[in-house]
C-alpha cells in the first residue's frame, strides 16, 4: 500500500485525479485552509529538463494569474515556458485568415505552451507544502458510499477516506462520473490526431500556426530550442494514409499543408 499521512478523519474535500485540474484545486483549496485529500493516480509527477514531454498545454492568461496566485509561476518558468506572441490561422481553400499579435492588443504575449510534467509537478510540490492537504499517490478510486458525513470513498490500493464533497477530476474516462451515475453522451466523431515534436527550418519560435484543410486541422505550437508541438488532426481514412507515410513523406505533406510559411518541417529536433 502506498504511504499516506492521514492529516484527517473526514475531509472537506477529496479530488479524484491529481492531472492539472486536479492538483490545481488541491492547492487553491490547501492554500484557503480547506481539509484536502488529493487521490493521485499517479506517482508523484517528477520534471527531467533532459526530458522533453509530448503532452503540453497551451495556458492562457487566466490560467497564469492562478499559478501566479499560488506562488509557482517562477517555479514553472524555471523549469520550461514557451510563450507566444502571434497566432496565425488560416483555411487552406478560401485563404480566409485571422491573426493575433499580442503587440497590437498590447499585452506582454498571447499565453504559453507549458509541457504537462512542468505543470503537475511544480502543482504537486505546492499541494504537498499545504499543512492541510494529503495526497495519496499511485492510487485510484475504486468504489464510493454514503455515510452519516458524507461520502466514503475507496481506492484500488486499499485507502479508506471520508468527505464532505467529492471532485472527479480523473479525466476523460472520469470513475466519478460513473460512479456517481452522471450521464454522458458520446458520438464519434470520426476523427483521429497525430501529435508529435518537429522543426522547421524558417520557424520564428513564438507564433502558433494553424491551418484547416479540407480534410483536417493541423497545428504548430512553439517550444524551445526551435521544436514545435504538432497536433494533426484528421477524418480517420487521412490518418491511416498519414500513418503509412514513411519520415519523409510525412514530413514533405506537412511541409506543404503550410505552404512552405514556416519552411522545411522534420520530425524531431533542430533542422
Ligand atoms: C498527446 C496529448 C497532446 C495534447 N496536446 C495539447 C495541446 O497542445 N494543448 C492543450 O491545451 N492541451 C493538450 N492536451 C490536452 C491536455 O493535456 C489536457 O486537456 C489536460 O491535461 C487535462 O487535464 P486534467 O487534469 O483534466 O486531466 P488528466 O491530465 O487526464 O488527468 C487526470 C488524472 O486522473 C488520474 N485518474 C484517472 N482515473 C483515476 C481514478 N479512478 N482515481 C484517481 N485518479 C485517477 C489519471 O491518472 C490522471 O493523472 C493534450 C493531451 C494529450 C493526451
């Protein structure tokens, strides 16, 4: 069983999920003095600057000003931020265009692309500096019931935690939701994304580009170093003519869905 250090008999709040929502609110809610039990499906998440992490988040400004409010912006900068000062879209058909410059809405850039890892991990640090926050890692919520108090809850690695109020935070396929028997409703929407890390040869380093093709959507985000984050996404018979591209290939019909604006594109780091 994990290591847990009950602060509490009963909880004023416990989250289920310690991804970015969750263990953002766990360290609101730390820092207000509210009893916080974070159920962490995960081991505590652990940032390597060697490492470079796929999934990233693109923070806007709101988003900023909590981390700010919190204490851990530095703490976020120091590690990786990329943030970026124009976006540039355009649909590839009609050549209709719409662009943002942070200049000219004169503020100091238009949000940043953080990788998950920086942000979860400087979150977890904060939660676990809160007198009144718990954190059980590597657990997951298994099963609730109701008692006298409130709610019991029960996780996979055998903890037992009671609350007032109960937060699913757990992602996409949310075991609050179903336990807690919320309806969901999901169509297909016969889409499918390639997300991978590139160069470009021309990239400025601080514009996101997006471009909608007739057949799928594909973005550039800014990292450092010259990389960008791609998302791809497309109907599913495009994915699979994607996928069966080899390197090349696939780089010269990303090359070309950005009329050559950003330069040659190669999978991987620096060109
Ligand atoms: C490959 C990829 C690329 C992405 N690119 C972008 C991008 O370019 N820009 C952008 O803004 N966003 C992007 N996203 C989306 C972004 O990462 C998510 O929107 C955001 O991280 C969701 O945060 P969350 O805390 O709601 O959920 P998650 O990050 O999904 O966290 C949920 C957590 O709950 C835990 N959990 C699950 N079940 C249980 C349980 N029963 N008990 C306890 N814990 C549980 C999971 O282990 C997980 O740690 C990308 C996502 C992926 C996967």
């Amino acid at each position: 069983m994990t290591a847990f250090k009950r602060k509490e008999e009963i909880y004023d709040v416990a989250i289920s999920g310690g991804g970015v929502a969750g263990s953002t609110l766990a360290g609101l809610l730390g820092f207000q003095g509210f009893n916080v039990c974070l159920i962490s499906g995960e081991s505590k998440p652990e940032w390597n600057p060697d490492k470079h992490y796929p999934r990233v988040n693109a923070v806007n400004h709101a988003s900023i000003r909590i981390f700010k409010h919190l204490g851990i912006w530095q703490d976020i900068r120091n590690k990786r931020v990329n943030p970026y000062y124009q976006m540039q879209v355009w649909e590839s058909d009609t050549k209709g265009a719409i662009e943002f410059d942070a200049a000219e809405l004169r503020v100091p850039h238009l949000g940043a692309i953080i990788e998950n890892t920086v942000l979860t991990s400087s979150l977890h640090d904060f939660a676990e500096q809160q007198p009144s926050v718990s954190i059980i890692e590597k657990s997951r919520l298994e099963s609730l019931s109701a008692n006298d108090d409130g709610l019991g809850l029960h996780t996979d690695s055998g903890h037992e935690v009671s609350c007032r109020l109960l937060v699913g935070a757990d992602g996409i396929d949310s075991v609050t939701r179903s336990l807690s028997s919320i309806e969901k409703r999901e169509y297909k929407s016969g889409q499918q994304a390639i997300v991978a890390e590139v160069s470009a040869s021309n990239y400025d380093g601080h514009t996101a580009w997006q471009v909608f093709l007739p057949n799928g959507v594909v973005a550039l985000l800014p990292l450092n170093e010259g990389r960008c984050s791609l998302v791809w996404s497309c109907d599913e018979s495009h994915f699979r003519t994607l996928m069966a591209l080899n390197d090349a290939a696939f780089c010269e019909a990303l090359t070309s869905s950005f009329e050559d604006r950003v330069g040659a594109i190669a999978l991987g780091g620096v060109v």
